[in-house]
C-alpha cells in the first residue's frame, strides 16, 4: 500500500481499504446476492428490538425512515451488479 496516497483519503475510504479491501457496498452486494437469509434476519431482528424499544411508534417511524432511504437509494445507485466489484 501506498502511504502518501492512502493518507489523501477521505475517512470512509481509509477505513475500507483496511477492513475488507474494498467499499463496504460492494461486500454488503456480494452478501445479499450469496446469501440472502442474512439481510433478511437482520431486518427482522431489528425491527424486533425498534418494537421492543419504542413499541409501534417506534417502529412506524424507523419503517418510514426506511422507506425513504430506500426510495432515495434508488436514484444514486443505479450502477450494475457485478460479482467481487472493486472500488477505485
């Protein structure tokens, strides 16, 4: 690796370039593309706890936040899905 190159990098790229090699999207792609029950346990264990926190409030409102995450997501990752995608 080179230092005087990594240290011109913003934080997020510093950290994935030591912890997986790679933008994290990418490796998150590869894991909902291989094995999809993982992503899907995750959203049900923390709708779970939203529920057991904040009740149906709670949980309305982190659907909404969501919702609109994803909404948005759509427009700026428009990118094709390609296996083991690197980054720049």
């Amino acid at each position: 690796m080179d230092w005087k190159k990594w240290l011109g990098y913003n934080i997020y790229k510093k950290l994935w370039s030591l912890v997986g090699g790679r933008p994290w999207t990418y490796i998150y792609r590869d894991i909902w593309h291989k094995l999809e029950w993982f992503p899907q346990m995750q959203w049900l264990i923390t709708g779970a706890l939203l529920y057991m926190v904040g009740g149906w409030k709670g949980l309305g409102l982190a659907v909404a936040i969501y919702t609109y995450g994803y909404i948005n997501g759509h427009f700026f990752w428009g990118k094709k899905y390609i296996p083991g995608q690197q980054g720049d």
